[in-house]
C-alpha cells in the first residue's frame, strides 16, 4: 500500500519561495509511489484558538469553519511535510492558527485519555520545511521547537528539517537549487527511510551568499 503524504502550506504568498520547496519534496514523496496532496492553509477559513475549553469535555473543537476537513487529512496521512516561513522570528499566523486549534487533539490526550488511533500503532513521520529573509543561524529555533511539542500532540515523528536562510524576493528559492535537490530528496526519504531517527536531519542551506555556502546535514535536537 502506497503512504499518504500531505503537504501543508503555511505562507500567506501563494507560489512564494515555501510553496516551491513543499511542492518539490511532495514530487520526491510522490517520485517513492506515494499518493501526495497539498492544503494551502491561506485558501481555508481557519480561526485561532478561543480557548472556550470546550474541548476538554468533547474532545472537540466547537467552532464552525474549515479546519475538521483539514484535521480529517492530517490524522489520515502517513507523513506531513509542514512548509512555515518566518515572520518576526515565529511562524506566520496560518501556521499558527492550525497548531493551536489542535488543542483539542491535546484535550482528548491528556484530559480525556482517548488515544488518537486506538486500533493500532502507526510510523507517522513529518519534514518541515522553513525560509527567512536573515542571516540569523537563531531563526529557526522557534518552529524547530513549537513543531516538537505539536507532533507529541498529533503523534507523529520529526524526521527531518530543511531551512534555507537569506530567501525572501518572490522566486529566490529558484535561483539556489541545491535547496530544490534537498527538498525532493528529503521527500523522497521521508517515505523511502528506515524506522525514524532519534533526532531529525536538518539541512541548513543559505540562499543569499555570493558562493551558496551551504552547511552540511546535521543531526539536531
């Protein structure tokens, strides 16, 4: 049986520098005999958290618009390539409305004690993909770290990171392809790889300089 791997994508700039990079690791995904699809978060009515703790009783997230169509697709898949620029060191508002309405994942967890997939264990596996605009080796700690207590949440394994500094101009990403080789090939892997590593591998590339200096593969917390 082929995986399912869902790319989201979390920028507000439709064909920006991220949607290229989580489109090309989907094609690497796909490129395995994966069945892949891609959400732009910006095209669905996803509001934040109220925090109305009404989920603590249901398990549900009572607020009316699109984002159970979306948690449906993200419990289905296999693997999720998240793709979540900066914005004033965080990560963009889209991204950060669909995390918190995960409360309610959190909620039936840890208040309800309802296990996610009680018929089964399954190797649920994630890539993150992220851009900014600096030269800031720090820009990525903050999604590197909201990431890893939402994948506790969504129970899925952080498998590998790719962040490529200096890009900001619509179409940069196209001028360095060693970050459109390192996506696909992430993709492909994220499928492909052996049981999950204990810690992820992170490409950190920069876009900017005159050379394209990259910074080899790393393993990271």
């Amino acid at each position: 049986m082929s995986r399912r791997v869902v790319g989201i994508a979390c920028s507000p700039r439709a064909g920006g520098n991220s949607d290229v990079l989580v489109q090309k690791a989907l094609a690497g995904a796909e490129s395995a005999c994966a069945t892949v699809e891609l959400i732009a978060v910006r095209d669905s009515e996803i509001a934040p958290c109220q925090e109305c703790n009404a989920c603590l009783s249901s398990g549900e997230c009572p607020l009316d618009d699109d984002f159970p169509e979306v948690l449906e697709k993200l419990l289905a898949c296999d693997c999720l390539i998240v793709a979540a620029p900066i914005f004033f060191m965080s990560i963009t508002a889209y991204a950060k409305a669909l995390i918190e309405r995960c409360q309610c994942l959190w909620a039936r967890k840890y208040v309800l004690r309802q296990p996610l997939f009680p018929d089964q264990q399954r190797d649920r596996r994630v890539m993150l993909i992220s851009v900014a605009g600096t030269r800031s080796e720090q820009m990525f700690e903050c999604v590197t770290l909201t990431l890893k207590y939402w994948l506790d949440v969504v129970e899925m394994k952080h498998v590998s990171s790719l962040f490529v500094n200096q890009i900001d101009a619509r179409g940069d990403i196209l001028k360095h392809p060693s970050a459109l080789d390192e996506a696909l090939r992430l993709g492909r892997n994220l499928v492909t790889g052996p049981q999950p590593p204990d810690k992820p591998e992170v490409v950190r590339l920069f876009g900017g300089l005159p050379d394209e200096t990259e910074l080899p593969g790393e393993n990271s917390t």
